[in-house]
C-alpha cells in the first residue's frame, strides 16, 4: 500500500515536471491511497496501473 500527497503525486508540480519510476512503482503496489477526489481522478487518468487500486 502505498499513500500520495501532492509533491509525491503531481508531475508538473515536481521541479523538471517529471517524477521517475512512477509507472513501474505503480505497477507493483496492491493499493494506491490518494488525500482527495480529484487525487484519485488524476491517478487513474494518468497512471492505468492504478485503475481499481485507488481510493
């Protein structure tokens, strides 16, 4: 399990707009906790991995 704040979360907020890893990090966690809604709507648009994992 793994939890998301905005500085771990938001990739254009990151310094260079990138944050490495994230799509094999997701891949391989059984459930993905956002802080918010609108967390939990970014994290399955941007990253499939996570669809059906987050909350």
């Amino acid at each position: 399990m793994v939890r998301v704040h905005r500085y771990d979360l938001y990739e254009e907020r990151a310094i260079g707009g990138y944050l490495p890893f994230r799509p094999f990090f997701f891949a391989r966690t059984d459930r993905v906790l956002a802080i918010s809604d609108d967390a939990v709507r970014y994290l399955e648009g941007r990253y499939s991995e996570v669809r059906g994992r987050s909350g």
